[in-house]
C-alpha cells in the first residue's frame, strides 16, 4: 500500500532513498566535479536533484480579484526540500519571458512542513516596476500548473520561537496588514492543525488591517476560525489604520504578549511607536522597490562593513573606496566581473548604459554602478 | 596583402610607429560607434541567447555522458574518446570560457554564471578569471602588462629582448600546446616573474590550496575513478581519457594562438596607451582601448559549427570588443565591425585556421632567433588580410 502511494509522485521526486543517498554521495560529486549532479539531473527532468531545491506548481487560485488580485499558488517541492517553520519565507526564481531568472521571496502562508511536503505562497500581483517583469504577477496571474520554479531552503525567523518539547500557554498577538497577512496566517494555521481537538490551546488575537472587504484576504477561511471555539478571536478591519487606541481595546495589555506584526512599512512605524522598545515584537518587513530619487542623494550603505556614507553619485566602487573600503577590482571598466557585489536593495544605474534596476539582492559590477538614491551593498 | 607574406615582416619591419593612427576626434567617434553597436545587442538579448546556450549545454552533457558509456564498450574507445574530446572542448571553450566572461550573467541562472561556472579544466575558475579577464583583456597586448603574449615563457614579439633561452621558442609551444590545460593552471603563479624577481614565492600560497583542489579532482575523475568504473577496462579508458584532454589541449592552444599571435596582430606600449588626460593623470581613453582590442586580435574564418567549437574565439576581435556580450552574437555583428574598421582604414585581421597557425608557427620559429623590429621599415600598414571572410 505504501508502496502505491509512493509510485503516484514518481515523476516528480528523484528516485528516493537509496538512489537519493547515492546522488548525494562523495563519489558521484567526485565523477560530475567540476559542475555537480544536480547540473546533469536537471537536464533529465526538472524536478531531479539531489541538492537544489525546485518545485512545481500544482495550482493556482484566486484569493481577492481587482487590479492587485492576490492568489494563492500551491507548490510540489523536489525531496530535497528540508520543510519548514511557520512563518518562515523563502527565496522563489522564476524563469521570467525574455531568458532572465529573477529571484524574490515570500512568506509560506501554508502551515509548517516536513521535508518535501507541499507548501503555498499566497501573493500580491504587483505591478511592473519600470518594464520589469514583476515576479508576483507572473506567479499569480500566469504560472499554470506545471511551471517549474527554483526554490532555497526556508529562512526567516519570523517564527513561533519556542521549543516543541517544553510548549507554553502564552496568549499570543498578530498584528497584520494587507498581503502580511501570510506568515501569521501559516503559523495560525499551524497552531489550529497540531493543537489538540482543533483548538489552539491558548489565546490568541489575530488582528488584520485590509483596504477593503473585497480585499480581504482568507476571507471564508478566516470566518471559519472566528466561529469555532478553538481560543482564537479574530479581528478584521477594513478601510482603517492600525492605531494604539484600538489594539489596547482590543488586547489590553499588549504590551506585555508575544506578538508578531507583519504588514506595509507606514503600518510597522505604528506599531513599532505602539510597542516602544518591547522584545515581545516581532515584525516582518516586507521589501518594497525603493523610490528612486535624483543621483546623489540618499544614503549609500556598505552593508558587511556596516558602514554609511551619503550617496555622491560617483560608482560604488569609488565611494566605497572613498569610504575608506578595499572591495575586491580588477578593470574598472564592467568587463572583467572581479568587482560583483550583491546589492541588497536600492536602485542603481548602470554607467555604460543609462540603464536602471531596482531589483533587490541583485549581483552589480560596483565599478559601472552608481545609485540613485537610498542603495545597500554588500561591500 | 595576406597573412601568407608573413616572409614580408620577417625580422623586422615595424615598429610602433608604423600602426595606423587614428586622431582622438576619430577615437571617440569609433567608440561612440561601438558602444551603440553594443548598446543595440545588449537591448535584443532574451529568450533565443538563453535558449541556444542551454542547448550548447544539453549537448555537451550529452557528449560527455555518451563519452564515458562509450568506454565499456572497447571497440567504440574511438568513438568514446571523440565524444569526450568534443565534450571537453564545448565545455571549456563555448561554454566555459563565455559563460566565466558573464555573457550570460544577466539570465540569472546560477548555473550559467560567472561567479559559479567552474570548467572542466586543471585551471580553477577563479584564479583564470583574473588573469584572462582582468590582465589579459584590459590591457590587452600592452608589452610588460598583458601576461598572455607569449606566457612568460614564449617570445612573441620582436619587442621582447631575445635571450639564447629563447632559441628552444618552438620547444616550448610545442610542450605548451600538449599540455595546455597545465600550462593555463599554472599561468596564475607568475613563474616569469617571480624568476624576475618582481613577484615572491609567498604572493602564490593563497593559490595553491585551490589550484591543488582542482587538480585533485579533476584526476581523481579522468585517471582513477571513470577508469575504475570500468573494472577490466581501466588502461583503456585512463587512456581514452588522457587522449580526450590532450585532443582539447591542442584544439584550444591552436585557436587561442591564432587570437593575439599571427602576423600584423600589433603590440602596445603603456605611454603609448595613454591618451587622454584624467582625474588622476594621463590615461586611455575608450575609444582607444577599442583600437587596442581591434589592433590587437585576429579572426579565423570558417563555418557555424567550427566557430561553436573554437568557441567564437575564431571572432576574437569582436569578443575583445565584447568581452561579455553573448558569443553567438559576435558572427551577426563581424560584417559590421569589418566594415566599421574599414572606414576608420583599421586593418581586420583575418584568415583561414590554417594561414593563421602557419603565421603563428613562422613566428614563433623566427622569434627564437635574435633580432628586434629594425627601425625605419618600409612597411606601410600593418600585414592584415583584407580578403572576403
């Protein structure tokens, strides 16, 4: 019987166990070195390897419609997936019309998983940010069942942060906005599946901001939770901003819950004052396209240096240097690749030819880049 | 005037002075020329780039994986060897070598990057990326600074002073060509200079844990584990695999000589480069460096599938324009960078395989023997061949 249902997932895991362990052995690393089986296995069929991580998408479906339709898109990982805790996130590479991969990451909105175990995003279809094709809107709108995409391992500690064996009844508070919804709602929903007889086994509130009834988000599945006795209240706010005097009515003593907020940055400024400099916060950000401003303002960080600098419109390069840091160079002039750097957010523009890009944790010859505004660097 | 009068420049008729000259307004024009030209492919990559450099990939793969079934099969070892040989020479040339410039960077595949991409070569990646990338292509035959004429142990220039050393020159290409993978790993240690004296043996231990590395495992794979592999075969297929290395060692040493060395390919002075002024003291200018790059290279002709297998270094004066535009783009834009030499009157050095290795062989024959750039050669131009590619 079990062997049944394994031979169901056949074609879309590698060969398990046994031929697994050896895929991943020292001696065929040795015999595909310099390149690596996954370099080979890939080329049989997308969905083997033996160490990345891809998955496929199983469906798509529709959670809000309207211009930023959000959808929920459920995903097969290869068994090389490790799982992951709820409210973790992780890195999706998408394979873009026009040859170009682009990476982005996003909350699992699906409850924690074991190793190789379905998980689903849940994401807002933003728009194209000046002709770049938007990630989100390809994986919402036009991803299909089917479509492989490149995945990392879970990270974020975002995270229910305490050990399974020693579980406490602590009452527990989430604060979201808008799609920030997703890695409170994975943890939500992992409380409810793992708790005893449906409940969460101690209080919790969930409090959520969206713009509007029809943008809500779980909508049903969030009624649901709200009607059954499972020690979870559920607050939905639609066409209002988060404010202090609120969430003190609505859980007095905030102050003193562990509470993970996740939303839009004006939102997380709100709760950040409301909370003050309480370690019971946890929040999320999520990263948004900074705004691109003329070419030397803003500030300009050397992220590994932990160093900043105001932006004087010169190259990375050179105001790296100026700052008094030796990043690694070699021609100085965008053709040898010795000076790539990973910019982690910030828009620059590329000197040889006038273009832009503000595509975060993206690898930039700092010698040819120079930031338009607010940029991050890992120099 | 062809490739074949290399008996014309015999010895010694030019110098630096002789090399068609071009005024700074020319320079920037020719620049600007080539900037848009690149401009014009950068705006055009997509999808079909993307698509034909993994199926480069896929058959490579495939060569390899049939080369290595091949060998439990004994009567097929020339077939075995063949396929490895054209594995192993996709792999480093089209592939590897492209891939290691960050022509394809800009597809964002892991694989296919410059920073990942490792080949199947004895030379780790990152320490070729420095010396070809970095010295080799941004000063590009500048006597003293590019490391790539010659090698530190060839004399391929009139200009390099000769020594009796010098009278074992087709000696050493000759080694060099055979062991050519070794002969690109040890590039890195600066042998020259550190016999010169001007680099010490402390400067090379960072390189050599990775160097030993790469080594180990590239052994380890074609002369202990493939041949274990094949249980009772093993002499047979270490050999089959040696000859699959040696086969691209030669195939890679001639198409890369053909690149900087045959006759009319010019050499540079650093003053010489020095052309505008900046910042911080003289320096070149763009439009010279792509003089430079032009001046400096030289193009095989041939059909679609010899420049997939030379890698399209049988383009190399559009590769030393376009270091990291896509190889299969630089046969599409060579009629236009011909025709752009042609009205700025710079040669367009090019030729048959077997003219420019004839033309590389007579040089390196006559550099073994002393005797400099005689001044005052009555030479006008450099000896390009202008003829129909």
């Amino acid at each position: 019987m079990y062997t049944e249902s394994a031979s169901v997932d056949e074609e879309d895991h590698p060969p398990m166990s046994i031929a697994a362990t050896l895929l991943r052995s020292r001696a065929v690393a040795a015999l595909t070195s310099p390149h690596g089986v996954d370099r080979y296995l890939e080329l049989v069929n997308p969905l083997w390897a033996a160490n990345e991580v891809r998955a496929r998408v199983v469906s798509v479906h529709r959670e809000t419609s309207g211009e930023h339709p959000v959808g929920t898109v459920v995903l097969q990982p290869t068994s090389t997936w490790r799982g992951h805790r709820a409210g973790q996130y992780v890195q999706v590479g998408v394979e873009l019309p026009g040859g170009r991969r682009v990476t982005r990451c996003f909350s699992i909105s699906s409850a924690a998983s074991m190793p190789g175990e379905q998980i689903t995003l849940t994401i807002r279809s933003n728009a194209a940010v000046r002709g770049e094709r938007s990630v989100s809107r390809f994986l919402v709108e036009e991803a299909g069942p089917g479509t492989i995409v490149h995945l990392g391992q879970a990270e974020g500690r975002f995270v229910l942060d305490e050990s399974p064996a020693t579980p406490t009844n602590n009452h527990l508070l989430f604060i979201t906005g808008g799609s920030g919804i997703t890695p409170a709602m994975s943890i939500l929903r992992t409380l409810l599946r793992d708790g005893y007889d449906g409940r969460a086994g101690r209080k919790v509130t969930f409090v959520h901001y969206a713009r509007s009834g029809e943008d809500q988000i779980f909508a049903e599945e969030l009624a649901r939770i709200a009607a059954d006795d499972n020690d979870v209240t559920v607050h939905l706010r639609h066409d209002s901003v988060f404010s202090e005097f609120e969430l003190r009515r609505l859980a007095p003593e905030y102050e003193r819950l562990d509470t993970w907020a996740c939303g839009p940055a004006p939102m997380m400024a709100l709760v950040r004052e409301s909370f003050g400099d309480s370690p019971r916060l946890r929040t999320e950000m999520f990263k948004l396209g900074g705004e691109a401003s003329g070419t030397a303002e803003g500030q300009v960080a050397f992220t590994s240096s932990a160093l900043e600098a105001p932006n004087t419109g010169a190259t990375l390069l050179e105001q790296a240097e100026a700052a008094g840091l030796t990043p690694e160079f070699g021609c100085r002039m965008g053709i040898c690749f010795s000076c790539t750097a990973r910019k982690t957010s910030g828009t620059v523009r590329n000197v040889l030819t006038g273009e832009e890009s503000d595509l975060p944790d993206e690898d930039v010859r700092v010698c040819v880049s120079t930031p338009v505004g607010d940029c991050a660097v890992d120099l | 005037m062809t490739t074949t009068a290399t008996s014309q420049t015999d010895g010694a008729t030019r110098r630096p002075s002789d090399k068609v000259h071009l005024t700074p307004e020319q320079l920037r024009a020719f620049g600007e020329e080539l900037d848009a030209i690149r401009q014009r492919i950068v705006d055009d990559l997509g999808e079909a780039d993307a698509a034909y450099i993994r199926k480069i990939l896929k058959i490579q793969r495939g060569f390899e994986v049939a080369g290595r079934a091949l060998f439990y099969l004994p009567p097929a070892w020339p077939l075995a060897v063949g396929a490895l040989s054209i594995s192993k020479i996709l792999d480093n040339m089209e592939i590897g070598h492209n891939v290691m410039h960050g022509q394809y960077d800009w597809m964002g595949d892991p694989g296919l990057s410059s920073r990942m991409f490792d080949w199947d070569t004895v030379c780790p990646s990152s320490q070729w990326k420095y010396s070809h990338n970095y010295i080799h292509h941004t000063f590009t035959n500048i006597l003293g600074k590019d490391r790539d004429i010659g090698y530190g142990i060839l004399r391929m220039d009139e200009d390099q002073a000769w020594k009796p050393y010098y009278l074992g020159n087709p000696v050493y290409a000759f080694l060099l060509m055979v062991l050519f993978e070794w002969g690109v790993a040890l590039h890195d240690l600066e042998v020259e200079n550190i016999v010169a004296g001007k680099r010490s043996l402390d400067d090379n231990l960072p390189l050599y844990p990775g160097l030993l590395r790469k080594i180990r495992n590239q052994a380890l794979k074609d002369y202990l584990l493939f041949p274990a592999l094949t249980g009772p075969l093993f002499p047979m297929t270490l050999a089959g695999n040696a000859v699959a290395n040696l086969v691209r060692n030669i195939w890679a040493f001639n198409i890369i000589f053909c690149g900087h060395f045959p006759a009319g390919v010019e050499t540079f002075t650093e003053e010489e480069c020095l052309d505008e002024e900046g910042p911080d003291g003289p320096r070149e200018s763009r439009g010279h460096w792509y003089y430079r790059q032009v001046l400096g290279s030289a193009n095989i002709t041939g059909g679609p599938l010899f420049h997939i297998m030379s890698g399209n270094l049988s383009h190399q004066i559009e590769h030393h324009l376009f270091p990291d535009l896509p190889a299969k783009r630089y046969p599409q834009i060579a009629p236009e960078i011909r025709d752009l030499c042609d009205r700025y009157g710079l040669p367009y050095n090019t030729g048959p395989l077997h003219k420019q290795v004839g033309s590389v062989v007579a040089k390196i024959c006559r550099l073994a023997l002393p005797g400099r750039r005689s001044r005052g050669g009555d030479q006008v131009a450099p000896s390009a061949e202008r003829e129909a590619a």
